[in-house]
C-alpha cells in the first residue's frame, strides 16, 4: 500500500506517478473521469518562406481536444469537422467516461454504422492522451507495450512541378514530370540520414516506367535500402488489370523492391491474394478498411502479406490496436499506413504496443520529417516532437500521445473560426 | 454511481495541479521480485469438507514504482525459478514482451502484473482494455460432492439448489451431462426449467474429454452428442458445453449448425491459434477461453477481439473466489455478457464459501454482486486490496 510517506520517499513512484494524489491510498475507490467538454480548431503557424509550393514543411494544423472533469485535456494533431462533432461526437461523449473507449464505438457505430467510428478518430487520440496522461503513462504501455521505437520509412510525394508553374492538371500528381535521378538523388539523401526505407507512387500512365525509376533508385542507393510502392489504385483513377500487376511485380523483384502497396482496388479481396500467392515481393494494403470485419476477410482470404490499418481511417488507435491482434493471430504483420507531422503521436504509440509492427510509415514531400515539422516546434516545450536516431522514431518517454505541448503557444496560433 | 466526495475531489484536483508533471519524463518500471506461495486460511475441518475455500496460491510481483501486484491464481510453486528468470529486471509495462517469453504459462502471474499497471495508472485494469462494460451477469456452475458424474445426487437436490440459486438473485447456472444415462440430466433440465422459469439459464457441461479418467465416461459419438443436444433444447437448456473431444474443431461446428441450442468450447486452448482455428471451423457458437490456461488477461481480450469480427461472442470459462479478480478484469474489458463462478459446492452460495478469502484482505470486500451481476470493482488494479502481514501469516512454509 502506498501512503502518503512511502510515496513523498520513493522518488521514482513519484516520477512514475506524476499525477498521484498523496492523499489517496489504493484502498480509495476510484473516480471515474467524464468528459465535460470536446473540440476541434485549427492552428495557424506563421509561414516564413511565403507561398513557395517547394516549401513542403506543415505549418497548418487540424486539432481535436478533449476536456475532462480530472482537471486533464486530451490533445491530437487530427481534426474532427465541427458539424460531426455538434451532431455526433458532443452527444455521444460529454458526460460519459474517458476510459469506456469500447462502449463509446460500441454507440458510434450503432447510431452510424460501421462507418460511424471513423468520424472520431481524432477526438479518440485526444482522449487516449487524456487516458496517458492520468495514468502517467505513454499510451503505448497501457496496450500491452511491445517496443519503445519503430523503423521509419519516408513516403515521398512531389510536389507537380506544373503546379508550381501555376499550371497543374489533373494526373500531375502522377509524378510523370518528376525524373527518375530526381527520387533517386532523395533516396540517397534519405539513406545518408539514416532512415532506411522510402515509399513512392506507382502512378505513371506506363506501369514499367516505375519499374525502370525503381532501377535507377536501387543503382543510386545500392543494396540494402528498402523501396516500396504504392499504387493506391484508387487514387490515380485507373486499376491496372492483372497481367499489368503481375509484370510490375516480376519488374519490381528483379530491383530487389520491398513491397507493392494495394495493387487493386482498396476493397479488392481476391486480387491480391492471387498476386501474393504469385510473386515474392511483398503485396501489401489495407489503409482504406474502416473496420476490423473487412480486416478478417482480408486475413481469411489472404489478400495481403501485411495488413496496412490506417489509425485515422479504421476509427482510432484502438481499432488499430484490434486490427494487429487480428493479424498477430493469422501470423500477419501489421504496419501501419502513416501520416504526417505531428498527427503521428497517436501511430507511434499504437504502433510500439503492437506485436507485429515493424515500421512506421511518414508521409510527405522531398523533405525529412524533421523539415517537415519544424515549424511544430513552436507548439512545444520540447525542441522536436519525436525524435529520430539511427532511422527509428522512438517512442517519447512522456504520458499520454507523448507531445509536451505549449499551452500559450496553443492559444497564440489558433485560428479564429 | 460513485459520487466523489469533497475531500477527494479536491484532493484530485491538486494532484492534476502540477502541470508541469504532464511533462515530466516517465520512468519504466522495473519488476525487482517475483514470488509464487501457497497460503492456508484458518477455517473449519467442516467447512473445509464442505468446500469451503481456504488454500490459494498466490503470485506477487514487485516493483520499483513502489507498487505490488497480487493474484490468487498463482502457477505451481516449481515454476518460480523460471518466472523470476524471465521477469525480473525486466519492464513491467511491456506485457507482449513477456508474454512471449513465457509469461503466458504463470497464469496468475500475468494478473499479477496486470495488477500492477494498473495500480501504478490507478485504474482498474478493465478500463485500460477497452472498458467495454461495468458489470457483466454471473451464472454459478454447480458441481455437488461425491461422484465426479453426480449420479449420485437426487434430481431434487439439483432442482432445489437452483431454486435457491435464483433466489439468491442469479441469472444462471450450469451443471455437468455427466451422467452414465444422459437422459438422467436431460431429465433434470426439464425439472429444474419447470421450477425456475424461462427467465433463468441453464447450462449443461460435457467436457467431453476430462471425465475419461475421472467417472470412465467417454466421448459420445456424434449421434448421441446430436441426440442429447436435441433433448436438451427440448428440455430449455441455454447451451451445451465441450460435447466433443478439445483437438476436434468438426464435429461441433457440424453439431451447431444442426441445433438450436448454443455449442460453447474452448476452455483448454492456450494462446490465440486454437481460437482462430475454432472460429475458421465455426467449432463454436460461444469461445470460452480460460483467464488462466489461455495464457491471462491480454491473450484473452485478443481472443474476444478475434471472435468478435467473426461475431462470436466469448465468454470467459470461470473460477472461483479470490481468483476471479483476474478474470473478471478480462470480461469487463471485453463486455462480456456473463461470467462463469465456478466451482461452487451446493449447498453453499459463493459467499459463504469464499468467506475465509476476506482474511487476506485489508478492505473487506471481495467482490459486489447486484441482481445477479457481478459489478466492476471500483478500485485500481484487479481490485483487491491485499494485506501483505495476514499472507504471510497463512504462508504455507515449506
């Protein structure tokens, strides 16, 4: 039993406990939490390179907060839309308690169906951030805690250079115009920061250009570096049929590429499992699922080598934390489809309680994450949000989401409604 | 439900008043000691024989935060050396780690640590995993002494205890098909349905497999498990448990789809592999993973995260007194509708029998029971409030 002596002794209690009452004894019942109040607004940080399209770091930012009667905010770098919150998420969650997570999905999805938790995922950060913080713990060791730092690889999206001409159109963002020596030199840039992985589109209207563009980047960075692709296919609106796919993927092996990311539609379950079964490299996918049902069809039917839950889509970092005991059971890693800047914390801590999850995936231009969030910086008491060493992010030794965030530097930069 | 009272609430609010804490590194805690022993509780030569419930054994995990963890489902003492080996030193919150380097065989243990996390959180532990729901309906599981098949039991005791039983407020009960002449129990079904109700559930438990060595009884085929499952739907049982043999995932799966009343299962599985295998097979209409055989607290809230998207539901195969405290953790987390109590002794209703477990405890309070439903203990950790001077007096020296 701690009383209030033993606790004032033991200082790493203390430290372990930050938000102990010494008052309280163990014997005391415990209070439940209830959330008085949720909301979202955007944070607007002043741009110093002007309107520069080359200029990729994050300066706007979408916000979820949960407030509690514990006297505890939760905050996550997601955004919940103000007539979702109004009609959804406020009836749903203020005076209920913080920690009945389940029940609230439970209601969300009853009153939206199975669609109706994505809604929240942002709000559902926040309040494990609450969670974390009153336990005093990283959300991650509340989740059965697994490992304190995930291999990251960079997806790196160019910016259209006819957008920055002012010219864009659609299929730009095709990387067509972007040169293969261009994403190899990043490559390079990349591998010499330590960061040993990097992800790009396989969009270009020839599917064997991409293939010859992952040959010149393996020749760039030699062996070892780890080249993913990502086909999204419903994203450049067109899906390659299956003979395309399969040469790609033979192209692909010959490179020595990772893997191939949702080669069909997103909610295809039969045609990558055919794929997979076929080829070596890696099919992988999964971002687009929005819930732990079409999770198991995908592992039933083996459609993917790795299942990839986005914590954002499939409705929170505790869906997501579901979904990879799914994949843990039919022996499936499970990595997370990423994010950018500070909206990671909540997937580098559902990422390190998880068995199976090796990687952590950061979106984002030809930048490193580290230039991605400098301007973040601000919005903190810390000088970076997450630290990189050795290309892993490492889990922040702090409760909650892990964001020491500056609550005058909050006020400063929030955007009037 | 729990209304804060002044002096608490006020003494929340200055605990949350240093902010500066929130951003304060955290420290991992460390497990320093682990101790696995049997205690013997004082009680009666009478109401030990009985069944009254005086001997457990108890794992407690210590660690450098100043808190300790207590479970009363402890392993087997010759296991100590090698759960000190694969915990000590190491980070009481990376639970997956240790489970897979071989916590998921202490059992207790596992409940042990999830006691202490949550102490040092200061939540109970179901609220850290999911906190689906905040009580769950308690059925007792009846098993009377003398012959393991209960044939020796009047058809008028059973009738009587689950008269009594309802009484008492409980939803539920199960009993064992046990009998050398299962329509012997069939029988009992009708008699005990006849005077308790359509609103009160009876179960009935085969497990097929372990009366072999106990009452010489055998597996049935699939005719008479098909037979028997009929007779019992007829008579108004709620499920029939384990009619076939553990390692065979077909014949209730063939059994449930030809059958009304539910087919339950699972109770000796560890690990998660054996769950998938029963819900790709649909073995079973309900998964009963064990708190303890299926490897603790997490490896069975991932078991009901599976059978879940299969839509299965999973109900926790039980047990008894102070080591429910594990259990029930896990059915809260998950939102399970009801929790076995096993193995109770009739006459004796569960608090009669557990009453010497209150000895080891400083608040004296096991567990809450309301309307037949067993509450969330509102308490941090698995929610017992252990009292280290009384353990050690019932230490059982050896």
């Amino acid at each position: 039993m701690i009383n209030r002596r033993t606790l004032f002794r033991n200082a790493a209690a203390a430290l372990a406990m930050p938000l102990l009452d010494p008052l309280r004894s163990l014997s005391d019942e415990v209070r439940a939490v209830r959330i008085t109040d949720v909301e979202s607004f955007r944070i607007s940080l002043p741009k110093n390179g002007g309107n520069d399209v080359n200029d990729q770091r994050v300066y706007d930012y979408g916000v979820s907060r949960v407030h509690t009667d514990a006297g505890i905010s939760g905050t996550a770098f997601i955004p919940c839309p103000d007539e979702i919150l109004q009609r959804w998420i406020k009836p749903t969650l203020v005076g209920q308690d913080l920690f009945a997570i389940q029940r609230h999905i439970d209601r969300l999805q009853m009153q939206r169906g199975e669609s109706g938790v994505q809604i929240w995922s942002g709000v559902e950060h926040a309040m494990w951030d609450a969670i974390g913080k009153i336990a005093g713990q990283p959300v991650a060791k509340l989740l059965g805690g697994t490992r304190d730092k995930l291999r990251v690889y960079r997806t790196t999206v160019w910016p259209s250079q006819k957008q920055a001409s002012g010219s864009a159109a659609a299929g730009d963002s095709d990387q067509s115009d972007i040169a293969y020596e261009t994403q190899a030199k990043f490559a390079v840039r990349l591998k010499d920061a330590g960061i040993e992985g990097m992800k790009v589109r396989a969009w270009r209207p020839h599917p064997m250009d991409d293939v010859d563009m992952v040959g010149v980047v393996r020749a760039a960075v030699g062996p070892g570096f780890h080249i993913m692709l990502d086909r999204t296919a419903v994203r450049p609106g067109w899906v390659w049929d299956y003979p395309t796919a399969l040469q790609v993927c033979r192209g692909l092996e010959k490179h020595d590429a990772y893997w191939l990311e949702e080669p069909f539609d997103g909610h295809d379950i039969y045609g990558p499992a055919r794929l997979a079964a076929e080829v070596d490299i890696l099919i992988t996918g999964g971002e687009l699922a929005k819930s732990t049902y079409e999770f198991v069809e995908f592992l039933v039917n083996k459609t993917y080598d790795v299942v990839q839950p986005d914590t954002r889509i499939c409705g929170g970092i505790w869906m997501a934390r579901k979904i990879s005991m799914l994949a843990e059971a039919f022996g499936v890693p499970c990595i997370q489809h990423g994010t950018a800047s500070l909206a990671l914390a909540g997937y580098v801590q559902a990422g390190c309680a998880m068995a199976n999850c090796e990687w952590q995936e950061i979106i984002g231009s030809p930048n490193l994450p580290q230039e991605q969030w400098e301007p973040a910086r601000k919005l903190l008491h810390t000088d970076e949000p997450f630290l990189i060493k050795d290309g892993f992010v490492l889990l922040p030794d702090l409760p909650g989401l892990g964001l020491a965030l500056n609550e005058d530097a909050m006020k400063e930069y929030r955007a009037n409604a | 439900m729990l209304k804060p009272t002044r002096r608490k609430f006020l003494g929340y609010s200055a605990g949350f008043g240093a902010v500066q804490a929130l951003h304060a590194a955290v420290k991992p805690v460390r497990i320093t000691d682990v101790d696995v022993f049997a205690i013997s509780i004082p009680a009666s030569e009478a109401a030990v024989a009985a069944g009254v419930q005086n001997r457990y054994v108890v794992a407690k995990v210590v660690t450098d935060a100043g808190v300790t963890g207590y479970s009363f489902a402890g392993p087997p003492l010759s296991a100590l050396g090698l759960v000190r080996e694969a915990l000590i030193g190491k980070d009481l919150f990376n639970v997956n780690v240790q489970l897979q380097n071989g916590l998921w065989q202490w059992g207790g243990v596992e409940h042990a640590v999830w006691d202490a996390i949550g102490k040092i959180a200061k939540r109970p532990v179901y609220q850290l995993l999911g906190g689906a729901s905040d009580r769950v309906t308690a059925y007792l599981t009846c098993v009377w002494k003398g012959a393991a098949d209960q044939s020796q039991v009047s058809f008028d005791d059973q009738v009587a205890m689950a008269v009594k039983i309802k009484k008492a407020g409980f939803k539920g009960m199960k009993i064992r098909v046990w009998r050398p002449d299962p329509l012997d129990d069939v029988e009992v079904c009708r008699r005990i349905k006849e005077a308790t109700g359509n609103d009160f559930h009876l179960m009935f438990d085969r497990t097929a497999e372990m009366p072999v060595s106990m009452a010489g009884q055998q597996v049935w085929d699939f005719e008479t498990g098909l037979r028997i499952a009929r007779e019992l739907q007829k008579a108004g049982a709620y499920w029939l448990e384990e009619p076939f043999a553990r390692s065979d995932y077909d014949s209730p799966a063939k059994l449930a789809e030809r059958v009304d009343i539910l087919i339950t299962g699972g109770e000796s599985y560890s690990l998660v592999a054996p769950f998938r295998e029963c819900l790709l097979h649909r073995t079973y209409d309900i998964l009963q993973p064990d708190g303890r055989q299926a490897g603790g607290i997490f490896r069975c809230r991932e078991v009901a995260v599976l059978a879940e998207s299969f839509h299965v539901p999973t109900i926790l195969h039980g047990t008894m007194s102070l080591l429910l405290a594990g259990w029930l953790q896990a059915t809260l987390a998950i939102g399970a509708p009801w929790q076995e109590v096993a193995l109770i002794t009739p006459p004796l209703l569960p608090e009669e029998q557990w009453a010497p477990g209150l000895k080891v405890l400083k608040r004296k309070e096991m567990f809450r029971f309301e309307d037949g439903q067993l509450l969330a203990p509102p308490y941090a950790g698995i929610g017992l409030d252990v009292d280290e001077e009384a353990l050690a007096r019932y230490r059982v020296r050896t």
